[in-house]
C-alpha cells in the first residue's frame, strides 16, 4: 500500500507538466518532452472512435486472465474473437542473474519454478506490489500488441526501466529506442496494434478494495500505462451477467424444447448467488440483475494458497521436506485432491485399512526437469496388485459364465446330434442294401480298385523322394550364401528390434520404480475439507456453507427464494471434484425446506467470470455509463472526489434490460 501511495504521490507532482488531453478522446495529447511526443505521433489509432478496442483484464491472485475485444469495424458488423489466455501474476529473479522475468516469461524460459525468487502483486487478494502489478499489466499490453502511451513526465516507470536495461546490455540504438517507445520489443506484425490512449481497461476486482489501493491502480492505468478510458467491475458480478445471459440464449434459441441449460437458468428473477472461490479468498456475492448487494456480501480468507500450504505442511512431516517446492505441491493438490460427501467415513475406513491398499491412495512422481518438467501420478504397488488380482477374479468368474454357456449350449447341440444319427443310420442301411445289390451284379470291381489303389502310392513314394532331394540341395545353397554375405535376414532383424524394444521397457519401468514419489492418501480430501471445517485449522469462523446461508438471509426477504434457486460457482476451487455435489447437500440441509437449491457449476468456472466481462463491454452504452476517461477522471481528482464517488454509482448500479 505504501508503494502505491508514493506512485501516486509521485504521478500527481508530475500530472503538472503535462498538458491535458482533448474532450474529444482522439488521443493525439502533447506533453512536455519530446520522446513522448514522438511516441505518441507513431502509435496506431482505432478505427472506429465510437467504440474503441477494449481490453479486459480479471486480475487474480494466482494468474491473470485477460483478452483484447477489437473494435466493430466498417467491413464487419460484429466484434472480432475474444480469445482469454493467462499469466502468473507475479515477477520472478533466476537464481545468480538480474534478469526479471514477468508473467508468461517465466513458464516459456524457465522448467524449475522453485529456483526463482518470486515476487507477488498481490496478497490476501488486494495488490500490495504497484511496481510488480505495473510490469505485468505492461505485459499483458505488450502481448495483446497495445503500445502505453505514459503522461508522466519523462516517460514513466516503463520507459525508464526499458532504457536501463538497454544499458545493461550495452546497446545505445536499444536505450534511445527505449525512450521513444516502452513497447519496442514487440515485433510480431501480424499481431493488430492499437495505442493504450484509444483502449477502454475493463478491469474485473474482488469486493471491498481500499480506497488507497483503488487510487493507486487508477494512477498506474492512467498516468503510467495511458489508458484513455478505465471501466472497474466486480468479478462475481460480472459472473451473474454471463449466468443470466445464458438462461436468456437458452431460452430465447427453444422456446419450446427444455434443455438442461433453460431449466438451470430460466426463472425469471434475475437473481443470482455468486460464490467465488480463488487463489486468496471465497466470496459470497448476492446479486440482482448483475448488480450486487453490497450489505451481504461475505468473505472467507481460505483460498487456494491456503490448501496448498497446508499440504505442503502435512507432507513435508510425513515424508519429504517440501516447504520450498511451492509450484510442485500446488501442481500435486489440483491433480490429486477431491471433496469426500462421507469425510468421517472415510476417516475411519482409513484407520483400519492398511496405507497402500486405501482406493483412495495414489503416489505423485516428483518431476526430474529433465524427462519431464511435470509430475504424473501412479497407483501404489500394493493397490495395482490388489486390482490386478480382483480383475483376474473377475476373468475367472467370466470364463465360469462362459462354460457354464458353452456346456449348455453343448447338451442341446447333443440332442439335436442325436436325432439327426437316428436319421442318417436308417439313411445308411437304405444304401448298404443298395450297394450289396450292385456288388452282386459286378464281381471284378473290388479287384480293379485295389491295383488302382498300388498305382497311386507308388507316384506317391517317389515324389517323396525328389522333394527330399531338392530340400537338401536348397539348405546347402543356402549355408553356402549365409558364409559368403554378413547382412541378417528380415526375422533375424525382427528378433533384434523386438529384444532392443523389451529392454527399454523393462529399464523405463526400473527408472519408472526409483523415482521418487510423494505417497498422498487422506490428504487428498482432508486438505479440501478445510473450505467447509475451517476449525479443523484453528479458525473461529465457518466454511462456504455457512457464508452462503448468512448472506442470503442479510437479503431481504423477497430475494431469498430466489438465491437458494440460484447459485452459482466460480473460481479455481469450484474445479476439485465433488465440491458442487457438497456445496449442494449441505445447503439443502440448512436452508428452509420450502425453497427449492440449485447449484450450478460451468464448464470452465475459471474464464466464466471474464466471459462475462467481455458480453458486458459490447452491449451499448458500456463506455459512457460505466467508464471513464482520463480527463474527467482528472478533473475529479482535482474537485476533491473519493473514489466511492469516482467509482461507487459506477460500479454498483448495473441494470440489465
């Protein structure tokens, strides 16, 4: 916080230099230097100035989800793709170098993230580090191909950091380039270019957010990144927006047909119970046609970063020290953990079951960072063998089935056997009484087969005797060849290849059984069960379930029902298995038993909130009603406005048609 007060203090000494911008918001500002305004004459401008490019950014604590919405241009009547990718929210030093590296730089240069120095923006989901979140909003500009435009005098934090790394590296041309244009590295032409001063930052935040930090972040994006217009939603509220629209498209598209989705959404009272369930927190967020009430909101301070550290403790007492292997337990927790309906149960079952022979054991293989970069995961041996064993039992009790048919099927075969002998012996004596008949009249026919009979076994003998020949001749001929040529023969080189091929199968599983494995048992549900018992961990307060019933009945009452009927999970959490089914049973057993309890979990709860945010800035009026640009946002700050009255009717007073 104090890091952001003193930019801010810094930005408003040097706001004074700078001319201000036109009403008119065509970007084409003078400053004081002449490096900014050669930047700024070079810089691409948007085709369409009613409706410029806007970039939409949900700043986590973990990563950053963001994605740039192009404008609507003359030859296309609709938006261009909106594509969302992502980046660790954090600045990271390789060990023995001065080299920083942010956001996706870190994970395309580095294997082993535990030899980095990390430096995070953010902590208990409130940005802490202006510095470091600055670098990596920069980046996300640089990789969406917008160029900052800064209207700090001498260029900014950007500018100034790009020049002396130039010197660093010894390059003058480098250094004066800098200058001019913080976003020189960027070279990808077929990347589109726009200028920060044209773009609308559509910026998605957690509930509650100081009135310092929010000033702080106002300064970064105005003064020290250029942004010409600046829009800042709640995450969960832009959730509830893409959650209603749903139910509306569902509806709309089959009005007759009921789907799935139209059951889920379509109730008509635009009501919506957003749980989201990050890195840092869970948030309880009741909201009525994407709006939120602010008077119910209630937060959890258990996130993801919480359950990992917790694991991180657990197996590090019970097996390997692993309390400098941040990225390699949080990777073990999101492939392994799941939420257990039957938690004491399973406890028990694990206190009289041997470890190794639990369903629920597996075994993470710690990556080498030189075959594989990632861990994988494996049954332990008892638990294979026992599956083995109980599908060879399965096997037997199948080729039982199969006799058992095979025998029947026999008998019957049998019978019908029996009456087609009858048929064909009384078929036979018929002809043995013709042929005796026959006999009686030719005498001589016995006698001329038997000579015919001599005949054909003496061919018979001597070509058994030619072939014997011809095969001893061929088999020298072929020693012969075989003494004289060193090149082996098609089923010699098959014989070769196949030895070759089980010898490296048999080294790839010994290699296989030396790695070393993290054993994961009841960890796998107990680390989880935190977000719903967090007294299990010493805190005097209760888990999701809890918050969901205390912030639905801070409502009032005609949206009670309402919320019950629709809640909605988002975050990284909402992704372990079994939390919907959960989350569900639980708040059926606390809520009245006269509303009815949905919970709805999407595809990709992690990208439904920033959907969310792009559907909201491209319906229309988004940039006059809920954005604003540099200049107002100046001529506030000198009126002496907080930022509740900046920011407050803004953000708070969604309404949707």
């Amino acid at each position: 916080g104090s890091q952001i007060s003193e930019k801010c203090t810094m930005g408003s000494e040097t706001a004074v230099a700078t001319k201000k911008p036109p009403a008119t918001g065509d970007g084409k500002t003078a400053t004081a230097t002449a490096a900014s305004t050669q930047a700024k004459s070079n810089r691409v401008t948007s085709k369409d100035t009613t409706s410029p490019a806007c970039i939409v950014v949900d700043n986590g604590g973990w990563t950053v989800k963001y994605g740039l919405v192009p404008p609507i241009n003359q030859n296309n009547n609709g938006p261009g793709s909106q594509i969302m990718s992502t980046m660790y929210n954090a600045t990271a030093r390789p060990p023995h170098q001065l080299t920083v590296l942010t956001g996706d730089e870190i994970t395309k240069r580095m294997k082993n993230l535990g030899q980095l120095t990390w430096n995070n923006s953010m902590e208990r989901g409130m940005i802490c580090d202006g510095e470091t979140q600055l670098r990596v909003w920069a980046r996300t500009l640089e990789v969406l191909g917008v160029v900052p435009t800064p209207q700090i005098k001498g260029g900014g934090f950007l500018t100034l950091q790009g020049a002396s790394a130039a010197k660093r590296r010894g390059n003058a041309a480098a250094a004066a380039a800098s200058v001019v244009d913080a976003s020189s590295a960027t070279s990808n032409a077929s990347i589109p270019k726009y200028s920060s001063n044209n773009c609308t930052f559509l910026l998605l935040e957690p509930p509650h957010v100081p009135s310092v930090i929010s000033e702080g972040v106002d300064c970064i994006l105005f003064r020290e990144l250029g942004v010409g217009r600046v829009a800042r939603m709640l995450g969960p509220c832009m959730a509830a927006v893409k959650y209603l629209s749903i139910g509306k498209k569902s509806t709309d598209s089959n009005e007759n047909a009921t789907t799935t989705k139209s059951e889920w959404l379509n109730d008509d009272t635009n009501c919506c119970c957003v749980i989201d369930s990050g890195y840092s927190f869970t948030h309880v967020v009741p909201t009525h046609r994407g709006g939120a009430m602010t008077k119910a909101i209630r937060r959890l301070d258990i996130g993801g970063k919480v359950l990992t550290n917790l694991l991180k403790e657990a197996v590090t007492y019970r097996q390997w020290n692993m309390m400098d292997e941040y990225h390699i337990v949080n990777d073990a927790k999101e492939q392994l953990s799941f939420v257990s309906d039957k938690f004491d149960s399973e406890m028990k079952q694990a206190h009289v079951t041997r470890k190794g022979l639990r369903w629920f054991d597996r075994e993470y293989l710690l990556p080498d960072f030189v075959s594989s970069s990632r861990g994988t995961v494996r049954l332990p041996a008892p638990l294979q063998r026992k599956r083995e064993m109980e599908k060879m039992e399965e096997m037997k009790l199948e080729l039982e089935r199969k006799k058992k048919e095979e025998e029947e099927n026999k008998v019957s075969d049998e019978e019908d056997e029996g009456n087609d002998q009858q048929i064909d012996d009384d078929a036979a004596v018929d002809m043995d009484v013709d042929e005796n008949a026959k006999k009686k009249k030719n005498p001589d026919s016995k006698r001329q087969k038997k000579e015919k009979g001599k005949k054909k076994a003496k061919k018979r003998s001597k070509k058994r005797k030619h072939d014997s020949k011809q095969n001893d001749n061929d088999d020298e001929a072929d020693m012969s060849d075989g003494e004289d040529s060193d090149e082996e023969s098609d089923e010699q080189r098959l014989k070769r290849l196949k030895v070759m091929r089980d010898e490296e199968r048999k080294r790839r599983e010994r290699e296989e059984r030396e790695r070393q494995a993290l054993a994961m048992s009841v960890e796998r549900f107990a680390i989880p069960e935190v977000l719903f018992r967090p007294s299990d961990i010493g805190m005097n307060c209760g888990g999701i379930v809890e918050a969901i019933v205390e912030s639905i009945n801070a409502c009032d009452d005609i949206y009670r029902a309402a919320m019950y009927n629709n809640v909605l999970l988002v975050g990284g959490n909402a992704t372990i298995p079994g939390f919907r089914e959960r989350v569900e049973s639980e708040l059926r057993k606390l809520a009245p038993t006269n509303y009815p309890v949905r919970v709805y979990l999407p595809d990709d709860p992690v990208s439904f909130a920033w959907e969310g945010a792009v559907q909201f800035s491209q319906q229309d009026g988004f940039q006059k009603q809920f954005s604003i640009d540099r200049v107002s946002w100046e001529a506030m700050k000198k009126a002496g406005k907080d930022q509740s009255g900046i920011w407050g009717e803004r953000m708070n007073n969604i309404v949707r048609k």
